[in-house]
C-alpha cells in the first residue's frame, strides 16, 4: 500500500469539526464544498461545468407541462442544476469504487491482520446487539401494558347534573 494511499484515508477519518449547514448534495454542502470543488476541477481543466451551474446551481422545478411545481406543503419545489448533480453522481460513485479498491488492497496486504479486525468487531457488536435486543424487548412490553391498562379503564365521562328551567 502506497504511502499516499494511507495519508489519504487517515485525512478521510480525521474530524474537522462542526460546520454549519446548507443545502446538502449527498449529505455534503453545496455552497462550501461542491460549488468550490467543482470550481476547482474546471481551473485544473479535469471538468467542464458551465458557468452558469456553478454560478446558479439551485433551480426553481418545473413540472411537464412547463408550470412551477410546488411541494404538498404549498413551497416552490428547489432543484440542483442537472449538470451539478450528475457530477456529484460521477464522484459519489468513483469515491465509492475508491474505498472497496482499498479495502480489497489491505485484504490482500494483511489478510490475517484484517480477519482478525473483523472477527473482534463481530464479537463486540454481539454484545452490544445483545444488550439493544433486552431492552428493546422490555420497552414493548411496557408499552404493551400500558395500552392493555388504557383499555381496561375507559375514561368515564363526569355525569352531568340535571338542572330544571
């Protein structure tokens, strides 16, 4: 395994902190990652977004017919520029192949090292998986008994007092 290989996916498991949020594209913002990222590869000459999806990657939705579509709440119905997200579709799917390559490499470097990890990772999830399935079961019964009691005691409506005009 390559000595940049190892850099990059300890860099990929590093915290970075909390950051603020705004529209997500894959779960990563749009505004301070991907318009930037995106921006960078067309300099480098690696991509050729228009500018114009950079530039406006948000769309107002139109439906077939050619009206603007609104959501079951009454909103306007938000769009990523087709261009923007076929892209991201292109890196979610290379970063995908990227980490089944590594760790189909580190099978084959360190097979026993790896077996080894996932053998102690399955056996502390069992106990973990134990523990979730107790309480998950004692909370249904709980719950189950509280709404045999609700049945059991309707609430009885106050009788009314009989009052002559």
């Amino acid at each position: 395994m390559s000595e940049n290989t190892t850099t990059f996916v300890k860099r990929l498991l590093m915290p970075v902190g909390q950051q603020k949020s705004a529209r997500k594209v894959w779960s990563i913002d749009l505004e301070s990652v991907w318009i930037p990222f995106f921006t960078a590869t067309n300099t480098e000459g690696c991509s050729a977004i228009s500018p114009d999806a950079l530039g406006c990657p948000l769309r107002l939705g139109y439906a077939k017919d050619g009206s603007v579509r609104f959501s079951q709440s009454g909103k306007p119905v938000i769009r990523v520029a087709k261009e923007l997200s076929d892209n991201v579709r292109i890196v979610r799917e290379n970063f995908t192949a990227t980490l089944i390559s590594h760790t189909e490499a580190v099978q084959a470097e360190m097979p026993t090292e790896y077996e080894a990890m996932q053998m102690s990772s399955v056996k502390a999830g069992k106990a973990i998986a134990k523990v979730d399935g107790e309480n998950l079961a004692k909370a249904n019964a709980l719950r189950l008994e509280a709404m045999a009691e609700s049945v059991e005691t309707p609430a009885v409506p106050a009788e009314r007092e009989l009052v002559t005009a």
